[in-house]
C-alpha cells in the first residue's frame, strides 16, 4: 500500500508517517499516538490502538475477480463463516443443509478481541461473525437467511461452512498454523464442492475424514489433526445451556426452526 489508503486509530510520526506497535524494531523517540497526543516509548499505553485498521478501495486489490461489478451477478458455492474458539469447535464444519447451516452461524461464539467491547478473552456469542456490525433486530437477521433458503432453489444455494483457527492445545499455543495454511481448508471446502473430498457426520455437522486435509509439507502431525478437529459430544453438551440463554436473549422474535435445530443438536449429542 503506497496511495489511497486510510489508516484509522494509528499513531502518527514527526515527519508525517503513520506508525503502529510491531511496524519496526524499535519505537520512534516522539510519535502522536491514536488519541492525538503525545507519545514516547515509555508512556504506558501503546501508541496505536489495538483495532487500529486501514481501508482501500477494493478494485486496488491486485486479485480481485473481474467479474467484481458485474450487475449480473456470480454464483455462490460456499460461506465460510469464522470465529474464535480455543476449544470445543473444529478446523472446519460443513453443515447437514442450509437450515442447519443457519443454525451454526446463529450460535456461533468467539473470545472478545480489541474489535468489540468487553474483556478479551471471554467467550461470547458473535451470531454469523456479525453481531458488532448487525444494524436491525438479531431474529430478524436469522430469519432473513432462512428466508433466503426458501427463495433459492436447493440446487443454487452455497453450502455453508464454520472456520475455526484458532483452537488450541492443553498447553495454550495454537493447533493450527493458520495464515496461508488456511487455504487447505478452502481446499477441502472446494473439493467437497466437487465431491472429490471425504467428510465424517458430527452431531454438529461434517468435518475432514481423516487424510481428506491436505497437509502435505505441513509440520502437524496426525494426533493434532485429530484434536483439530475433533467433536466431543460431553463438552457440546455443556454448550446448549449457554446456548439456551443466548436465544432467550433474542427473544420472542428467534425463528422456530433455529430452536428447532437446537432440541435436533441435543438428540445427536445424546446419541
């Protein structure tokens, strides 16, 4: 990035550059930090705040489809949906059918980050990945994509996906490299579009049979995978109390068929 950008909630260098923890070895010896004052490196706070972000225009991306403002519009095979959960979900989970697919993005739950108010750290519902971003009634924003489900021809709709890189081992490090290995699963995902790559039924959906994850080259070894992504039915079970009060919470304007799914989770679980 050398033009058109905007930098928001960065600090800003004597001589007009931006700046951030991490940008270079060594702190400058002034900066203006994201507050607009001023800032040495032994102030207490970091200088550039830790959701500090930029914006581009989108066609400046080098890799961006030509099909971007096509009015027609392109098909859609798959949604990912990601979150962040140090336990209990798996690498990735394909949903059974768009219902349920639904479901998974409405209980969908990730630890705080400097992204959304609270403590980092604690476990918290984030419905599709959107909830600091959803401008109407959460119910509603449910309903809207099963609603879509019923619009769409069974033959159209994109099949729907939950990422989980972020899960980590009894001793607290990360299982999954993460970064560009993500794009193994985007491989599986689109290999299961092509019925090429094998999947195992969960009580919470499908996940990689074992060998079907491309991990060629990739320093994880078979136990890892395993606990990558695995689903323990005791632990999930310990989830719908939480997710009870998460819909409770929604109120009277949760779609049936979401709790629906739920009692239909708590039967595979009990199986």
């Amino acid at each position: 990035l050398t033009e058109n950008c905007i930098f928001t909630n960065v600090a800003l260098t004597d001589d007009g550059d931006i700046w951030w923890e991490g940008l270079t070895d060594e702190a400058p010896a002034h900066l203006i930090d994201w507050k607009g004052n001023d800032w040495t490196p032994d102030a207490s706070a970091p200088a550039a705040h830790p959701n500090a972000r930029f914006t581009a225009p989108a066609s400046q991306c080098p890799s961006i489809a030509p099909e971007w403002e096509d009015p027609k519009g392109v098909p859609i095979s798959a949604i990912l949906f990601g979150g962040r959960r140090a336990t209990n979900v798996p690498l990735v989970t394909e949903a059974f059918d768009w219902q349920q697919g639904t479901f998974l993005g409405a209980i969908m739950s990730s630890e705080k980050t400097a992204a959304a108010a609270g403590t980092i750290g604690e476990v918290r519902f984030d419905p599709y990945a959107m909830l600091p971003f959803m401008g109407y009634n959460a119910g509603d924003y449910m309903k809207h994509w099963l609603d879509m489900g019923e619009k769409v021809g069974a033959d159209k709709l994109p099949r729907l996906y939950w990422v989980n890189w972020f899960r980590k081992g009894e001793d607290g490090s990360f299982l999954w490299p993460g970064f560009g290995d993500n794009s193994r699963v985007l491989k599986w995902v689109f290999e299961r579009l092509d019925g090429t790559a094998e999947a195992v039924d969960t009580a919470i959906g499908r996940v990689p049979a074992t060998g079907s994850l491309d991990t060629s080259g990739l320093d994880v070894d078979d136990a890892t995978m395993a606990e990558l992504l695995k689903v323990d039915n005791e632990a999930w079970r310990g989830e719908i109390p939480l997710i009870e009060g998460h819909f409770e919470f929604i109120g009277e304007r949760l779609p049936q068929e979401l709790a629906d799914e739920l009692r239909e989770l708590e039967k595979r679980l009990a199986d």
